[in-house]
C-alpha cells in the first residue's frame, strides 16, 4: 500500500455509485457505504470525525456515506 492512500479510498468504492466534488479547497464525496460498522449507528444520520485528520464522515441512512475533507494537490 502507498504512503498516499488512506482507509477511505475511491479506489475500494464502485465507480457507478459515486462521485466527487471539488469546490475550492475541499472534497465532498459521496458514495453508498461499504464498510462493516461494528457499533450501532443512527437509522437516519450519523456524523463523525473520518480516517484522516481533517475529515468529516456523515452516513445517511446507514447507506450512503458523505466525506468533507481538504483537497489533495
């Protein structure tokens, strides 16, 4: 694994369910969520800080995952 990648990859995410915008300085993603949660999560949303420093992770719906991050150069 690259130094550069981080837990949270497009690169793990299918291609047709999901998308990135680039507004300025920032990242919005959104993508249906994958990952196995092994705690309890809201049925309708859920915030938390992401993988990375910097990140914020809203999950809608226990499916779809929207991740607010800093742009990468």
């Amino acid at each position: 694994m690259s130094g550069t990648s981080n837990a949270f990859s497009f690169n793990h995410a299918p291609i047709n369910n999901s998308f990135l915008v680039r507004i300025g300085q920032r990242e919005v993603s959104v993508c249906r969520d994958f990952r196995k949660r092994f705690y309890p999560t809201n049925p309708i949303i859920e915030c938390r800080a992401g993988v990375s420093p910097g990140h914020v992770e809203i999950l809608l719906m226990r499916s779809w995952l929207i991740v607010f991050s800093r742009a990468q150069a």
